[in-house]
C-alpha cells in the first residue's frame, strides 16, 4: 500500500481501534459496514467537504484512482490487477482512451534502429 493509505489507515485505527474481527470500517454497532450503507457514509462526507463536487461519487474516485495509475505508466495487467478486473480487456474497454498514443513514439523508435547507421547494420546482416 502507499505510504499515504498506511498513514492514514494508521490514524483512523488510533482514533477508533482494532476491532475483535479485525475490521477496519464497521457501522455504528461495529457489525461489517455492507455496500448500499457506504454510500451514504461517502455521500454525507463529499458534503462536509468545502470545495468538493457533491455530485462525485465513490465510483468516481476509482476512475480517478485507475487515471491516476495510468497516467504514471502503469500497464495494462497492473491496472487490471489493482481494480479487481476479470480481465485486461475489461479494463481496456472502460479505460483505453487515457492510455496515451505512442505512433511518435513508435516511429521514434523505428527511425532509431532503422536510421543511417541502422540500415547500414542491417544491409550487413542481410548480406551474411
């Protein structure tokens, strides 16, 4: 985990404790918090945040979550991987559009190993 998400998870376990079945977020009654009652945790939060746009939701912070990783290089397979995707083309399908385009880099690459001193080393080869 990042540094951040362990610093903070460390807080919130100082503020509220370890529970005894070793949960990290529970409900009020300290039962398992279960998905529809997140929402409205997360719903009434984005509202006591000054400057937050109430209209984003807990989904929107995985889609910045996956843009963030994809921005920085990650692959395809580690994307996948960290938002729990059956598959990499799930992921590709929902995300391909942020992965940036690379024909400058591509052809870059080709003029690199194929230029001047490239195709002369390639001449040589073919001619052996």
């Amino acid at each position: 985990m990042p540094e951040i998400v362990v610093s903070a998870l460390a807080e919130h376990l100082r503020e509220f404790g370890e529970r005894p079945e070793r949960l990290i977020f529970t409900s009020t009654t300290g039962a398992p918090m279960h998905r529809n009652r997140w929402a409205e945790v997360w719903n009434r939060q984005v509202r006591s945040i000054e400057g937050f746009p109430e209209w984003a939701t807990f989904h929107d912070l995985r889609h910045f979550y996956a843009s963030l990783l994809i921005r920085h290089g990650e692959s395809i397979k580690v994307v996948q991987a960290r938002l729990g995707h059956v598959s990499a083309s799930e992921t590709l399908d929902t995300y391909s559009h942020l992965w940036s385009d690379s024909e400058d880099q591509t052809r870059s690459a080709i003029d690199l190993v194929l230029g001047s001193a490239g195709v002369g080393q390639l001449r040589a080869k073919v001619a052996d």
